[in-house]
C-alpha cells in the first residue's frame, strides 16, 4: 500500500533592515536546502504572487499623496492573506519547505517599532490573517542602519520605505532586536556587519542550530 506522508513543511524567513544582504543570503539558505534533497518554495513579503505583488507596487512606489500608518498596515496584511492562501498554505500543506524573505516580524518591526502602530492592532491582525501560523524559524540579519542605508543608496532609486530618516531605521532595527529577545528559540540574529563568508558560516551555523530543535 502506498504510504500517505501528511507532514507539513517548515516555514523559514529571513529578516532584517534594509542593505543587510537578504538577497545574497537567501541564496546561501536556498543551496543548503538543495545539498540535502529538501523541496522547497522561495518566496517573498510583501508579494509572492501576481495579486500580492501589485500591492507590494502600491507599497514601495512613492506617491504624492502621503500614505497613512494603518493604510499601510492594511495593505501588508492584505497582501500576506493572499500569499498565504495561494502560496504558503499550500506548499506547507504539500510538505514543502517554505523560505520566505521578510513576513511578519517585519510588520511588527516597521509598522510598529517604526511608524509607530500598537503591538495590539497588528497582533489583532496576525491572528486574523494567520491563526496560529508562525514561521518555525527566523534569521535577522542586524546591521547599523548607517552602513545598511548607504549599501542601499547605491543600489539606486529609493522606494518609499528607503527614504525614510535613519531614526526610522533604527526604530526597526531595535524592532527586529526585541522580537528576538523575546523569541529566543524561533529567532536567531546575524551579525551582517562582518565579512560574507563569514556571515555565510554565522547564518549556516545558525540555521542548522535552529534546525536541530525544530526538526
Ligand atoms: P524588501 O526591500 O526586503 O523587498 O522589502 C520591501 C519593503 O517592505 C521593506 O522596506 C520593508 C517593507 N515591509 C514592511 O514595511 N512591512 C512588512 O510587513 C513587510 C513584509 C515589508
């Protein structure tokens, strides 16, 4: 008889402000899940599919009229349900392993530690978009929002959220800070501040320490 496997994947993200190197870094997640046979879907926030990635448009592009806190807040849930719905839910469910780049912790680091919107809404939120779902495993890439902010300037136009004050940046960073110290066993912070192969080891290191208590 054929035998039915009904575990479900684990759901991993990357996280971190910006110019801390979540693109490369990812990379080097997504190699280690191929050395070891592991399927997986990599995927990103806010986007993820075509519906999600035109909010993520109206998120990033800079428009003349100013955009509310909670506009905003909306509008990244708005985009997570989506992706949830036709992309995470889905791959987890089929046992497929998850790497998404940013979720939610960003919008607790951004909307919250940043613009400043209460623990309470955007918990509010979470459970109403999420249940019970949360990544089994987060990587913060942490950086001094000087160097990050500068890597980022060069890589040239600014979105919205880039040209925001470096006060802005540091709110986030100690955002993302917190949600660590907080969560100690999910969270696991990477000092990106070093040299990529070294930050290539600390990230590896981190994720198969993490990985060993989940799995
Ligand atoms: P990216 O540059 O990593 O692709 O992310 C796009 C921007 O979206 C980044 O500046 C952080 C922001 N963001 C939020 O403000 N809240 C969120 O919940 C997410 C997922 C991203």
């Amino acid at each position: 008889m054929k035998t039915v496997t009904n575990k479900r994947g684990l759901f991993l993200t990357l996280e971190g402000a910006e110019g801390v190197g979540k693109s490369t870094n990812i990379a080097f997640i997504t190699q280690y899940l191929e050395q070891r046979g592991i399927e997986y879907v990599l995927t990103r926030e806010p986007g993820g599919t075509q519906l999600a990635e035109r909010i993520r448009d109206l998120l990033l592009a800079v428009h003349e009229e100013s955009m509310s806190g909670l506009t905003e807040l909306l509008l990244v849930f708005a985009a997570r349900a989506q992706h949830l719905d036709k992309v995470i839910e889905p791959a987890l469910g089929a046992g497929k392993w998850v790497v998404c780049d940013r979720f939610t912790d960003a919008t607790f680091a951004y909307q919250g530690a940043g613009r400043g919107l209460s623990v309470e809404t955007i918990g509010q939120l979470q459970s109403l978009v999420q249940g019970e779902l949360r990544p089994d495993l987060t990587l913060i890439l942490d950086l001094d929002p000087e160097i990050g902010l500068e890597r980022a300037s060069n890589r040239g136009q600014l979105d919205r959220f880039e040209r925001e004050q470096q006060s802005f940046f540091r709110h986030v960073r100690q955002g993302y800070l917190d949600i660590a110290q907080a969560e100690p066993k999910r969270c696991k912070v990477i000092d990106a501040s070093k040299g990529l192969e070294e930050v290539k080891l600390d990230l590896l290191a981190a994720l198969e320490l993490g990985l060993s208590r989940i799995t």
